[in-house]
C-alpha cells in the first residue's frame, strides 16, 4: 500500500512542479516523468492484488474530526484502478502531439492531467466517508479544468459549467448518502460500516435511490448524463478519452462499492439496475446514430456503454437475490470486463476522433470523407475501434458482452418466471444495442474514412503524427488480444467478482460452459485469421500474368462522380433514426429538392438532448433567476467579503452557543 501512495504522490509533484515552468517542453517531460514512474509504482500493488494478494489497508491520523487518512485496496478497487494505469498513460503521449501547436502555456493543463489521474487512483482505495467525498471533489474540479481548455469559445465553458453544476447536483445527493450511513453506522470507515449492518428497509431504500442519483450522474445514467455529450467535444481529445474511458467509470465504482455498504440486496435493486442499463443502452446508441459530430457520437455511446454495465451489476445482483451462482458470477463478471473493454476501444475512438479533427480541423462528420487513402493507420485503429464497440468477435467488446448474454442463457435454464423475463429483457436489449452500434459505426467510419471527400478539409488531410498514432495502435493491439486470449478473462475478474458475491460460491462449475463455448469461438476466429493472412501471402508471391489493362469501373451513366453523388451520414441513417423520431425529435430546416432539374437547395437537421432540453434547462433557468439577486454581493470589495466571514462565524457561534 506504501508503493501506491507513493506513486500518487510522485504523480502530484510531477504535476506541481509542471506547474511552476514556463517552457512547454519542460513542463511536459516533468509532468509525463512522474505520472510514469508513478503508474509504474502503483502497478505493482494493483496487479499482486488481482492475484489474489490480501487487502492492503493503511491508516494514518487527521486533524478532521470524524476524518482518517484510511486506504484499503482490495480486488475491486485494484480493478478498478487498472484503466486508469493503462489508460492516463497512454492519453498523456497522445496529448503532447495534440496540444503541440497551441500557443498558450501548457504547465496548467499538465498539472491538472496528473491530478485527476491521482484523484481517480486515490479515491478507488478510499476507506473514509469523508476523504471519499474530498476526493471526489477534487477529482470533479480537476477535470472541470480540462474540459474548460478551450475557454476563449463560448460553447466550451457552456459546456463545463454544465458538468460542473451536474456533478455538484451529484455530489449533494453523495453528502446525503454517506451522513445516513455513518449515522446508522456510527462510523465514517467503510470497512465498519459494512460489517454494521444496521439500517432499516426504509434507510436501505433511500440509500440505494441516492446512490444511484449521485453516481448515476457520473456515470451519465439516461436522463443524468446530459453532461456527457457536453463535454466530451468541448475537451481536448486526450482528455475526452480519459474522462469517457475512465473517469465515468468511479461512478460506477461508487454503485458497486454502495451495493457493498448498504449490504442487503433486493430485487427491486438488481430490477432498477436493469431498466436503467436497458434505457441508457438504447437510448444511449439511438442518440448517437443521429449525431453529426463526431466526438457528440462517441459522448452517446459512453452512455450506452455504461448502461451495458450496469445491465451487467443489475444480472448480478438479481443472481444474488435468488441464489444462481451462475447468474450472479456471469452478470457481474461481464459489467466488470466491460468496464476495462470500454476503457480500451473508447479511448481508442477518442483518439482516432482527435487525430481526424487534428488532420482537418472539423468533427463535422458530413465534411469528411475519402480519409482512409491519406490516413490508413487512423482509419485502421479506427474500424477496430469500430468493431469493438460493436460487440464483434474476436474484439474484446464481444468478450465482455458475451458475458452477460450468457448470464441470460443461464436463467433460461432455471424455468423460472422472474429469470425467464431478465433473460428476455438482456438478449433483446443487447441484441437490440448491438445491432443499432454496428449500424452507427457504418455510418461513422463509412462516411468519415470511405468514399470522395466532401470538403477541401478532407482533400488536404494528411496522416497523423507518430506519437498520436502510436497510443492508437497499442490500444488496437489491446482490443484483439483480449478478444483472442478471452478464456483467460475469466481469471482477471475472479477476484473482483468474489468481492461482490462472497468467497464461499464456488467459481468452477458457473463459468466452466462459458470458458468453453469462448475457447471454441477464439479458437476459430484465430484459425480465420491465421488463414486470412497465409492467402495474402500466397495471392503476394502468385505472378500476375504477362498483361495487364486497366479501365474505367462502369459508372451508371455518370462521367464525373462526386461526393454530392454520395450517401451523407444524415441519409445513411435516416431510416433508422426514422423509426425512433418521437424519442429523438429531430428538427430539419432548408428546402425540399423538387422537379428533374431542381434548383440549389440546403437541407441541416439537428437533433437535442431530450432530457437537456425538456427536463434540465427548465431547472437550470429556474435555478439561474433565483440566485441572480445574489449576485450582487459579489462586488469585488475585499472589507466586504471579510464582513461576510465575520457574519457567519458571529452567528455560527450563536447557533453553537444557544443550541448546545
């Protein structure tokens, strides 16, 4: 435990001392120095725990009544911690080509890359209530930060104050959770509270509604992740990989985590966790089939991807309620696999979608097109990326998902009512998700990298830099090998998954059918590509013949193609997003194309976020004319800011006083 605070701590001085240098350069390898070394420490703790190494705990004395500097990392936060090591790494190579031309000094943006990266890692070992809560927030502000980058733009810091005052909404719901436990707890320890034991059902109730309010909006829960499609464009790319891929997921660190401090589970949690995977799934990759920019389209698809994960933790609470070992270790096992899995092709995505913006200065995905003849390594990462969000073997995206469908398989085998409808509402969601994914990322990838290009942009990209390209290509290389060494998943999350579901269930038997049926699958699908690759070798050392002619492709009558002839992505998904128009509500403003010669026309569509726009923006307009009066005591006059403090600290003790 001594190593990974440690590297924490090497993490946060890198970043301070980033921080105080003024040379671009400098302040980059201090800050990428200590956030190497420290994921390199902070490795070695993570990864003897997954082994099956026993909890660590540390404890050290607070000034904080009621505070202590607690940490415990046991196989849940370990895993936890793993795409944080992976990934933050991986996004500060990236970053440095990324923000390579920007003018501004960039100590700060590093300063606050390591913070969060050390926030993230600090708060998954966590042991108190309150430290929980600082962390929490500091890791809040931190990304507020990155996310704010772009500041000079308007639709950027609309964006952060967005996530900010999301994320405070949570965090007020979080103060309320952890003061009702320590209250029945009599303690702010998790590992007390959790062998306490003593709320009520009412407290147990109002516990789980919380928990799934205040993480939930982390998480970006449909209709909490308003935030999400926010701020994902306004962040630099890197950034966007590391919030999508890593930072969403201590929200769902926070679910798992409050499962095990309120103890207890009920069906009416593993049942909510369901409907609410279900819902943000579909809605989550319907959104995204409608979106025309490109990190807008990644931003839905953190949501659905998320509500897989939580479709997952809802089987394997519902495993638990009713004693199926097997659907409980499947379900679980799968949301947890998908965590890691989503951290991997998402940042992946996220890179990819930074290095074509970085090629033609636009996510506008209708202008692009033809990509992949002047970028081959952005569009190959890109269509395994594709794939793997997809749930497509031999990627690790299906690992993962296969999980949970056979989660679902396995209550069928039960015959009995409550596990036949959770079958019925997994393999029809994942199905339904999957195929909508598959019909998104046709869109994106066909329209981006395929084709003619549609703008002078995309007629003058070029490929990307080789330190943008090189955490592309490690990603890729992540996502096959996981998909193709998928037996051996099961080992990775053994620990993790004993954590939730106790010691005492015995492993073997409940994962023995799902371990074969992987093996047979990788099996093959390494055997495809193992031919693939010899008949392309072959057909290479084939001689071609003495003659050779070429000749034009018949073209239907039309001499000159361009891209106006191409599908747009609006038209490739039409149908799709046509059957779903009463949830999307899509507006579309131009001029209709009539008669056989029809003159110029234009045609844009748009489509908002329902919740934003019908459920938010009332609260948040209504919230902004409340506090507008306030303002006004924000005058700038430091002897008044002092009379404030003195106020309050008058009347604070008054209330002290006069109460106690």
């Amino acid at each position: 435990m001594q190593l990974f605070i440690l590297g924490c701590l090497i993490m946060l001085i890198g970043g301070w001392i980033a921080l105080l240098i003024k040379n671009k350069a400098v302040s980059y390898r201090l800050a990428n120095l200590g956030l190497f070394i420290g994921s390199g420490l902070i490795s070695i703790p993570v990864i003897a725990t997954l082994m099956g190494t026993h909890t660590n705990i540390l404890n050290f004395g607070w000034l904080i009544q009621g505070g202590t500097l607690s940490f415990r990392l046991d196989a849940l936060s370990a895993f936890f911690c793993l795409p944080v090591l992976i990934i933050s790494p991986l996004a500060m190579v990236y970053g440095r080509s990324y923000l390579a031309n920007q003018d501004k000094p960039l100590g700060k943006h590093w300063f606050f890359f390591n913070l969060l990266t050390a926030s993230m890692l600090l708060l998954m070992v966590s042991n108190n209530s309150l430290m929980f809560l600082i962390i929490w927030e500091v890791m809040t502000l931190a990304s507020f930060f990155l996310v704010m980058y772009d500041d000079e733009k308007a639709e950027v810091r609309s964006a952060g104050w967005t996530y900010l005052i999301a994320a405070h909404i949570g965090a007020a719901a979080l103060l309320v959770f952890f003061a009702i436990l320590g209250k029945d707890s009599g303690s702010l320890q998790f590992d007390t509270i959790a062998k306490t034991g003593n709320q009520s059902a009412l407290s147990i109730a109002i516990l789980f509604v919380l928990a799934i309010f205040g993480f939930g909006i982390k998480a970006g829960f449909v209709p909490l992740h308003v935030w999400l499609p926010e701020a994902h464009p306004a962040a630099p790319s890197h950034i966007s990989a590391l919030m999508s891929g890593v930072m969403i997921k201590t929200g769902i660190y926070g679910i798992l985590r409050a499962l095990v401090l309120i103890g207890h589970p009920t069906a009416y949690m593993g049942w909510t966790l369901v409907i609410i995977g279900m819902t943000s799934g579909i809605a989550g990759v319907v959104f995204a089939l409608a979106q025309h920019d490109l990190k807008r389209l990644l931003a839905y698809h953190s949501v659905e991807n998320i509500g897989i994960i939580t479709l997952g933790i809802g089987t394997g609470v519902l495993g638990l309620v009713w004693n199926i070992p097997a659907l409980a270790i499947l379900g679980f096992g799968g949301g947890l696999l998908h965590v890691l899995n989503h951290a991997l092709f998402k940042s992946l995505l996220f890179f990819c979608a930074g290095a074509v913006t970085h090629i033609t200065g636009t996510r506008n995905i209708e202008l692009l097109g033809g990509l992949f003849k002047k970028a081959r390594w952005t569009g190959w990462t890109f269509l395994i990326g594709s794939a793997a969000i997809s749930g497509l073997p031999p990627f690790n995206g299906f690992v993962s998902e296969f999980f949970i469908y056979f989660a679902g398989i396995s209550g069928i085998k039960t015959a009995a009512p409550g596990p036949i409808i959770l079958a019925a509402c997994v393999l029809t969601s994942l199905a339904l998700i999957g195929g909508l994914a598959v019909a998104c990322f046709s869109k994106a990838f066909g329209i981006i990298f395929l084709g003619e290009p549609r703008s002078e942009q995309a007629r003058n990209a070029h490929e990307a830099d080789v330190m943008m390209r090189l955490p592309m290509f490690v990603l890729s290389l992540l996502c096959i090998m996981v998909g193709l060494l998928a037996p051996l998943t099961i080992y990775l999350i053994l620990f993790p998954v004993q954590t939730l579901v106790g010691t005492s269930v015995v492993f073997a038997g409940s994962t023995a059918g799902i371990v074969k049926v992987l093996s047979i699958i990788t099996l093959l699908f390494a055997l495809l590509i193992i031919l693939a690759g010899l008949f392309y070798l072959l057909r290479r050392k084939l001689p071609r013949g003495t003659e050779e002619s070429c000749t034009g492709t018949w073209d239907c009558g039309f001499a000159a193609p361009d891209a106006g002839m191409q599908y747009t992505a609006s038209s490739f998904a039409d149908p799709l997003t046509e059957l779903f128009k009463p949830l999307l509500g899509t507006k579309q403003h131009g001029k209709d194309v009539t008669g056989y010669f029809p003159a110029q026309a234009d045609f844009h569509s748009e489509t908002p976020d329902a919740a934003r726009e019908k459920l938010f923006a009332p609260v948040f307009i209504l919230i902004s004319r409340i506090i507008s009066p306030i303002r006004k005591v924000q005058h700038g006059n430091l002897n008044g800011y002092l009379l404030y403090i003195a106020i309050t600290l008058i009347a604070l003790l008054v209330w002290k006083t006069g109460f106690h």
